[in-house]
C-alpha cells in the first residue's frame, strides 16, 4: 500500500493545502505452468532420459570391459613372478563358456567355477601354512555383468616354468610336448566393443583393441 500526496492550492494566509489519497498496490504474483505446459516439460525430459540411459549403461559395460581386461592382464603378470618366487610350475585355467571364469592352480584341471576352496577341484594354491586353509584364486564372470570371452589358449590352459618365466609347452608325455601355453583371451561387451589379452611365447603380456572401440588401447596386430 502507497501514499500519494496532491496539492490542492493554499489557503488565504499563504498555507498550502495538502490531501493524501491512498494507492493499492497489489504485490506481484509468480506465474506457475499451465498444463500444457508441465506437459511438454515432462515429454522432454522423458526424451532425455531414453537418451541417456542408453548411453550411461554403455558406459558401464565398458568400464566392465575393461576391469575384466586389465585383472587378467595383472593375474597373468603376476602368475609369471609366482612361478619364479615359488620355483615351481604354475597354470591358469580359462573356462569360456557362460558365465566364462578363470583360476590359478599348481595343477592343470582345476574347476574355476568353484568357490568353496575346500572342494576337490577348486583352483586353489598351497596355503603359507600346513594347516592353513587353501587359498582359492578365481575370477567369474558373472560378477561383471554382461561381458562375454573367448580364447585361443589350447583347452583353456596355460602356465609358466619358473627358471625363465616363459609360456609351458603344456600336454602329457615325458616332455609334455602336445601344445604350446601361448594364446590370447578377448572380452567383449553386447555392442561390440572388445579388448583382446595376448600372451606371448615368452610370456610377455600385453593388452590391445581388435577393433579400436575402446580408446586409450592401441589396436591389434
């Protein structure tokens, strides 16, 4: 509410004669959305939204992709300085199929599928003690999602001789001569995007995108 003075002439001993009216002055009000409005809003944002969840669970898978890619990677790198320290043959067991999973043992025909590192056929290490529980050492793919692998490694198997921490020729017979233990392992996701393992004769371990989907790994040979 405002005042406003008007000056409505002077009186006749020189006094000026003022009234005061009184002004309302409503206080503004925000608009809200009319219907058609919200309408649109929501229909908007729901276009966003189809347009963005797709490409958040792409960027998902691919962080999956590669955490699959890189712990095989460390394992096999790891596997190698294992057999060295211990002075001992070690192998690494890759079961492909679904869900794919992978062990480490000190023997060739572990089941990697298994979890409990008191079953027969789990792929487990000597544990540091006697008397201590056997130390299971898997992967499974099942707890990255919707990651697929295939490999080239003869009947999934490889391993390393501890004195030049080179690939095993692996197989049976005196000098276990049937196969070599080098081959490569490559995880892709459902959009194709794929990043490929290879182990050397040598054991060298090196990581590469066959088809350059994923930046920041240079493409295959």
């Amino acid at each position: 509410m405002v005042g406003v003075a008007h000056i409505r002439g002077t009186s006749p001993d020189g006094r000026v004669n003022i009234s005061r009216a009184r002004r309302v002055v409503h206080p503004k009000t925000s608009p809200g959305f009319t219907l058609l409005e919200l309408m649109i809003t929501l229909s908007v944002l729901a276009i966003l939204a189809s347009l963005g969840v797709p490409a958040m669970q792409d960027m998902l898978e691919r962080n999956r992709l590669k955490s699959a890619a890189q712990a095989l990677g460390e394992d096999l790198q790891w596997l190698r300085g294992e057999a060295i320290r211990r002075n001992r043959d070690l192998h690494l067991v890759f079961d492909d199929g679904t869900p794919w999973c992978y062990g480490i043992t000190e023997r060739t025909d572990c089941d990697c599928q298994l979890i409990d590192p008191n079953a027969g056929d789990a792929c487990t290490l000597s544990p540091p003690t006697a008397d201590a529980v056997p130390l299971i050492k898997r992967v499974g793919g099942a707890d990255l999602g919707r990651i697929s692998a295939t490999t080239t490694l003869n009947q999934g198997l490889t391993g390393f001789e501890p004195r030049r921490g080179t690939t095993m020729r692996m197989g049976s017979g005196a000098a276990g001569s049937e196969f070599n233990g080098n081959g490569n392992v490559t995880f892709s996701t459902p959009n194709g995007d794929q990043l490929r393992i290879i182990l050397s004769v040598l054991g060298r371990v090196r990581l590469c995108s066959p088809n350059q989907s994923v930046p920041g790994f240079r493409e295959c040979d």
